[in-house]
C-alpha cells in the first residue's frame, strides 16, 4: 500500500466520524460522563507466588551467557485520546519490529516494505455522547462501538479500560497474526531461533479481577459495570492464550517485559521475605517490588556481597500458579507464569553507590522449555538484547516502544487537526496534549 492510498483510505474514515456529530442541536445525553475512581487497570497482587530462587540475588557472567543469535521481534502496542464535548475517541496502534529482519508489521500501516501481509482491523473505539451519534455509528466497521464482550462503549464506560481494551486487543492480534504467518517469517529468519518479545506482561492480570473475585466471596448480589469490564477482559485473555498458545505449538516462545515495577507486588507477594529474613535482613514494610529490590541491593553493597565491578543480576525465578492470579476462576487453562527480575548496572564502576536498570521478564513453562532446550534462559535472552547493543533495557522493546508511540501520536494529531478544521471543539485535557505532540 502506498502514501497515497493509506492517506486516502484514513481521510475516508476520518469523514465517517465527523459526519456523525449532527449539524443541528442533538436530544439529550444518554448518560453522564462518570468515572469511576476505583483503580481497574493496575496490575492485581498475586494470592501466593512462590520464590523458587536458592539466593538472594545471582551475578550472571557475561562470558557464560550463550553468544547463540536469537531473532526477536518486538511487539508493543500504544494508545491515545482525542477527547470531543460529543464523544470520546480512542485511537491505538501497535508495531512488530525486529533488529534483524526490520519492519515487520505496523497497524495502522505506514508506506513502508513489510514482511507479513497487513492487518485489516480496526484501531480506533468511540465512545459516543448522545443517540444521535451512537445510531450514525452503527454499521461503520471500521470503528469501535462495544467492547470485546459486546457492551456498547457508553459514557459511563471507564475510559481507561476503553483504551486498554483497544490496545491491549490490537497486541494480541498482531501475535495471533505473526503465528498465523510463521512460515513467512520463517523464510528470512532461516536457521536462528525466532523469539516473540512483548512490552508489558506475558498476559495482563488487571486488579478488576481481584475485586469481581472478592465481592463474589462476600455474596455481593449487583456488580455494576465490572460485570460487563470482567465479560471484555475474560474475552481479551481468551484470545491472549490462543495467541501464546498458537506460537508456542510452532517452537516459537514469548516472553514479556515489565518495566513499570513501582506498582508491582509480585515480588513482595512471594516467600522472597522470608528468604531473606532467614539470612538475617530485615526491610521492613515496602510498597512495591522496586523499593524492595533497591532496598536489597543497597544493602549487600553496604556489606560487601555485591562489589565492583558490577555485573548483571537476577532475582528469581518466581512462579506465578494460574491460582494465584484471580483470572482461573473466570477462564479455563490458564498458563502458569514464570519470572525473573533482571538487574542491569548502567556502569561496572560505581562511586558510593550503584546505578541500575530494573525489569521484570515473564514468561510461561512451555515457552521456558522451548527456551531451556536451545540452551539458554529467558533472562539470557533479556541480557543479550540488553548489553549487547549498548543499553540497559531489552532493545527490541525500546524500538517497538519507541515506533508504536510514533504512529499512534501522529495519528491523533491528525485527527484532532481535522476535527479543529470542522469546526469541532476538543476538550481542555486534548488540546493541551495535541499541543505537547505538535512541539515534539
């Protein structure tokens, strides 16, 4: 597809969402705009992971960590706002991207050479404000109206779900897309492994699940919308294990990067305190796994465990049951998780203390296998995209990251420039944020 058609073909679909804002004064809302307050979307506190590591913290070698080439392609999808007084839309993107085999798939498209055939799905939901709007919806295909379970996208809908839904949606079928098409990969990746990394977790477990799971304990009769938000995460995490699942029948693991920790517990969760307290250190009470983990590594420099030069460091593995995450509850056949964190110093040589780079890297028992019988680990993987090309996170996902937020800014920037143009008002917030784009 050229410049010309893909102009074409979103000048087309940008249309179709003006022409349903009415040119005369509209009824009335159908709701009110209300927002919950209650956190849906963070990530839920697993019920009782387990700590399967026999230290502390390990030291990883640089010269045992298999020099064996991997092709990873990076996958990552982003999402944006472009706020109406008529309707809220949400526009998403998401990007497969490798450092060797280079742009494998953009959605939306750019005039760009790819490996795999294009996507043809929709990447923008609106949520809209009045019938009126709502009824001219109906039938553009291109646009999202109802989530995954089929609940209409009204008002009241949380709207950071809206996006993740959209975004989270958009990631899992480009993988379901990359195991479809393995056989095209395969023909340029030839001889190496080929290695799926996301940004962000194997599989998200967002905190909504934990709070259905509570109320249900406590015989709660009505749940409101969380009834409906847990029907469109229950399909999304469907499609997310046929996606992991479809690739891993092909020998092609993946595995997931976290790189937010300063609202995880998983780590807190785990028996890891306990393992520490066994050798004598005592934390106290932490808030999140990255003050635990600074906590520990402060302390073993200031009793000279961990000395200069630095090396690379990892914490785990952790194993995450399919119990421990809320979701079995709701859904059949959810794979276990595997982790490990993975500590990577900017420089071997610090002054008083060090500085470092912290993620966490999941993955499942048969995407490790699949790792394992190539002779190396996942967080092998992790290190050798790290280190080996000059930075402190998994390249490939810098990259995807860095691509995906690309495509999805200059996408709302047109769109919000073109409802401007019609004489379309933006809220304060996305004129505000559209301004922060332009000056980019």
């Amino acid at each position: 597809m050229d410049i010309y058609n893909i102009i074409e073909s979103y000048e087309k679909l940008l249309e179709k969402i003006v022409s349903s804002i009415p040119d005369t004064s509209i009824s009335r809302n159908i709701y009110s705009r209300i927002e919950n307050p209650i956190n849906y979307i963070s990530e839920a506190e697993p019920l009782k992971p387990v700590y399967k590591g026999d230290k502390i913290i390990t030291e990883i070698d640089m010269d045992n960590i298999p020099k064996k080439e991997h092709v990873i392609i990076g996958v990552d999808g982003s999402s944006r706002v472009v706020d109406t007084p008529y309707m809220f839309i949400g526009i998403a993107s998401v990007t497969a991207c490798s450092r060797i085999l280079g742009e494998v798939l953009d959605h939306p498209p750019l005039p760009a050479k790819y490996i795999l055939p294009p996507l043809r799905i929709p990447f923008i939901a609106i949520s809209p404000d009045t019938v009126e709007i709502e009824d001219k919806l109906k039938g553009i295909g291109e646009i999202i109206t109802h989530s995954p379970a089929g609940v209409p996208y009204t008002p009241d809908y949380n709207k950071s779900l809206i996006l993740d839904e959209l975004r989270t949606s958009l990631e899992t079928k480009m993988i379901i897309h990359i195991g479809l098409n393995n056989k095209i990969l395969m023909k340029y990746v030839r001889e190496k492994e080929l290695v799926i990394l996301l940004d962000g977790p194997i599989y998200p477990v967002p905190n909504l699940f934990k709070q259905h799971y509570n109320l249900l304990h406590t015989r709660t009769p009505g749940k409101g919308k969380l009834d409906d938000y847990i029907a469109s995460w229950r399909e999304i995490l469907i499609q997310r294990f046929y996606a992991i699942k479809l690739l891993e029948e092909n020998n092609i693991p993946v595995l997931g990067v976290v790189k937010r920790l300063e609202s995880s517990r998983l780590l807190i969760a785990s028996n890891y305190k306990s393992l520490l307290l066994e050798q004598g250190i005592s934390l106290g009470d932490l808030g999140n796994d990255q003050a635990l983990i600074n906590m520990v590594i402060r302390y073993l420099i200031s009793n000279d465990v961990l000395k200069q030069p630095y090396k690379p460091m990892i914490i785990g593995p952790i194993i995450i049951p399919a119990e421990s995450t809320y979701i079995n509850h709701y859904i059949h056949e959810v794979p276990d998780k595997i982790a490990y964190y993975v500590i990577i110093p900017f420089h071997k040589y610090g002054e008083e203390r060090i500085h470092y780079s912290v993620f966490r890297i999941e993955t499942t028992k048969r995407s490790s296998k699949i790792i394992n019988d190539a002779g190396m680990n996942a967080y092998d993987i992790a290190i050798h995209d790290s280190l080996f090309y000059g930075t402190t996170l998994p390249s490939s996902i810098l990259i995807a990251d860095k691509r995906s937020k690309v495509l999805s800014r200059s996408f709302a920037n047109i769109l919000a420039r073109d409802l401007e143009a019609r004489g379309i008002p933006l809220t304060y917030d996305t004129i505000r944020t559209i301004e922060a784009y332009r000056s980019e």
